[in-house]
C-alpha cells in the first residue's frame, strides 16, 4: 500500500527540524517587517534633507505597500511553479539590493520607485514563507506555527523603531536602509544554506532529483525514506491558474477569503497609520498619541501567539472570528476611553493583540484553503488583495475627517468592518468544512 506521507506529517508529533523550518520562516517575517515600516521611522530625516511636502512623504510611505500588492499578486504565484524556496530566494535578491540602493539615492522620487521594488520582494517572501511554515506543520500545530511566524513582522518593525533612534541622529538615515540591506542578504545566505523546499511542492510537481531532496527532508524529520515518490492528485480543474481558485464551491471560498482580508487589512492600517494623529485631535499628547501607538505594535506580538494556541484549541474560523468580534468592541470602547490616558493605554495594548491576532488568523487560514499547486496562487492572491484594502484605508479615513467627520464616528464605521468579516468569515468556515466532508466521502466510496 502507497505510503501516504502529508497524512503522517499531520498526524506525527512535530519534530525538532519542522519547528525549526518554522523559526527561519519567522526570521523571513522580521526581515521583511524592518524592510517595509523603515520607511516611517526615516521619513522624518529623510523629509528634512529634501525639503519634501506632505504628498511627497505619503507617496514614499505607501509606495512599499503598492510593492507588496504587486509582488503578492504577481509574484508570489510563481511558487507554485519554480518552488517556494527559490522564490524566496529570488524575493531576498530583490528586497536586499534596492534596500542598499536606497541607501545612495539623492532625490525622493528615486528613492519612491527602489521603495516600491522593496515591496515586490517583500511580498514575494511573505506569502510563500507563510505557505511554506503550514505545509510544514502538522494539523494541531499549523495555526500556531503560521501564527508565531506572523509575529515576525511586528518584532522587525519594533527593532527598526529602535535602531532608528539609535542611529539617526548621529549617522544618518542613510544608514538604515544599509543595516536592512546587508541583514536581508545575510538572510539570503543563510536560506541558502538552511532552507528546504516544500514536500508539498516536491509532491505535486516532481522537479528533478524531487525524491533525493524528499528523502533529506524526512530524514530530518526522523521518518522513514521513500523508494519512489508516492502519487498525488493533482488540480483536475480545466481553464488556466487562476480560473482554479474560483473553480465550483472553491470560488465562494475564494471570495470570502478576498473579501474578509480586504476588511481586515482595511481595518488594521486605520487603526495603525491613524490612530496617534486623532488621538491628539481628542487631546492627547503627542508624547502620550505616540506610546499608545507603540502599545498597539507590541499587542500584536502577542496576539498572532495567542489565536494560534487557542486555534489549537478550536476551529481556527471560530477563533478568528471571535477575535473579530473583540477587536469591533475594543475599536468602540477605545474611542469611549480616549480622554483618560491610563485607561487609553491599556486598551490599546489590548486593541493591538486583538488586530494583529486578526490579520495572524487570516494568514494561517488561507493556506489550508488550496492544493498545493496553486496554493501560493490563492494566498498570494488573497494577501494583495488585502494589500488593496491597506492602500484604500488611510486614504478613506483622510477623506472623512476632511469632510468633518467626527474621529469617535470614524472609528465606529471602521468598527463595523471587523463585523462585516465576521459574517465573511463564518461563511467561509462552513463552506470549507462542508467541502472537507464532501472529499471524505468520497474517498471512502472509492471501490
């Protein structure tokens, strides 16, 4: 009888080499979370030495996210043909290179476009090391492996926001673009080393000597070798990649997915890029505005870790979505209790746990919706298309508060986006989980 290896893996306690796949896909994160949030913590310098006006700073703070949109949606899917580990490869290149080039520009609009190459690389490695750290977990543990990785970002943009009032000051902005370019390539280095392909990938593609380096990575996993490659099926569906994301019920998943990232994502950068400016508006001081910010970032440490241990638990799409239903409550009560800042503090400690435990469930669910020949399509997709929302969301809350919203009714309609996702992401969970019953069926009617 063939040998049914992804079911062992599930089914297997984790191993000490799959855990530590996992750790270098959370350095990945760390890397890309200082690559993209440099840029806030430089604008101010970098505004001072050019002389630059409000639309040209916000062009080379959302250039990076234009970047990650593109190379999410364009690039990432280019995994389920090449390999994870190539791409990722490919991604280092391009993020390392244009973040030293960024270092040696002498005008703004330069440094926009090398931003907005930076990006593409950074999404690039953010949606295949996402796939990559849940084709490399069992089924208890996936949610919190993609989860703990998640918290990478939020720890690469902590140690940017120190090392940039460190080092400014005395040595130039110019010098951190440096320290992230040459950190990025000694992760290159290091991935070349240490990282393996995705069994998944070997799998469903069968590149050459796919059975040598199936037999390195279960060896590490102190699991029996295999004599031949064991036969899969592969995505029968007709029409070209993207049409499988959308082929019978997939496609309703597949919307709801987009759907609930739009929001999310749409939700999460309000409350980061906004928050510290209506907070003074409220009165707060701008002393006080930016450590509430710093809280938020901090929370979302320990929110991705905290959905992952409770998704072990339960139903990731349960978590996520009671994750959701706090996050609305705190975005209302963090508004309610603006004007005492002790109580403000602690709210918005809790606020960031909750919205970055959001967006962490959102990326450990997405990978478990696809196969793995278009899985780097479908979350590569659904990450740009969060993307999309991020990009939008600053803009539509400036829009608002031109036209004299008040900030406690802004904050409430961006409350009811993350309920607006909850009934996305219910939905998705039955329709997935109808789906799974389905193929279980199936398979056990197989004469």
């Amino acid at each position: 009888m063939e040998r049914d290896v992804l079911s062992e893996i599930n089914q297997n306690q984790m191993s000490r080499y799959q855990w530590f796949v996992i750790t270098i896909c959370l350095c990945l994160n760390i890397i890309d979370g200082f690559d993209v949030m440099v840029m806030a913590f430089t604008a101010p310098s970098v505004s001072a030495e050019w002389s630059l006006s409000g639309a040209q700073i916000g062009l080379l703070l959302s250039s990076g996210l234009f970047g990650m949109a593109a190379g999410s949606i364009f690039l990432a899917p280019l995994a389920d043909r090449i390999g994870r580990r190539l791409l990722i490869l490919i991604c280092l290149v391009i993020a390392g290179l244009s973040m030293i080039a960024c270092a040696f520009v002498h005008s703004h609009s330069l440094l926009a476009v090398l931003r907005f190459i930076t990006g593409i690389g950074v999404g690039g490695i953010l949606a295949s090391s996402n796939v990559l750290a849940s084709e490399y977990a069992n089924a208890r543990w996936r949610s919190l492996a993609v989860s703990l990785m998640s918290t990478g970002y939020g720890i690469g943009a902590t140690l940017g926001g120190i090392l940039s009032l460190v080092l400014i000051e005395h040595l130039g902005w110019r010098l951190i673009f440096l320290v992230g370019g040459l950190t990025t390539m000694l992760m290159l280095l290091m991935s070349m080393w240490l990282l393996p392909e995705s069994l998944d990938y070997l799998f469903a593609k069968k590149p050459k000597q796919a059975l040598e380096k199936v037999n390195t990575v279960m060896q590490r996993m102190e699991l029996n070798p295999l004599s031949a490659l064991p036969h899969y099926e592969k995505n029968q569906n007709k029409g070209g990649e993207v049409a499988k994301l959308f082929h019978g019920q997939l496609g309703f998943q597949t919307f709801c997915l987009w759907g609930a990232f739009f929001m999310v994502m749409f939700g999460f950068y309000f409350v980061m890029s906004w928050t510290p400016k209506i907070l003074i508006s409220m009165g707060m001081s701008p002393d006080q505005s930016v450590s509430t910010g710093i809280l938020i970032s901090i929370g979302g440490i320990f929110g991705a870790a905290i959905i992952g241990l409770l998704a072990s638990r339960m139903k990731i799409f349960h978590a996520l979505s009671l994750f959701l239903g706090l996050t609305a409550a705190c975005v209302f009560l963090f508004v309610a209790v603006s004007s005492q800042v002790g109580i403000a503090l602690i709210v918005g400690l809790l606020l960031g746990t909750l919205i970055n435990g959001c967006v962490a469930g959102l990326y450990s669910i997405s990978p478990t919706i696809y196969s793995a020949d278009i899985r780097s399509r479908g979350v590569g997709y659904a990450i740009g298309f969060g993307r999309i929302g991020a990009i939008l969301s600053p803009t539509v809350a400036g829009i608002f508060l031109d036209q004299g919203v008040a900030p406690a009714t802004l904050y409430a309609y961006y409350g009811i986006v993350f309920i607006l996702a909850i009934f996305l992401i219910l939905s998705l969970g039955k329709a997935f989980y109808r789906q799974q019953k389905v193929q279980i069926y199936s398979m056990k009617t197989v004469p």
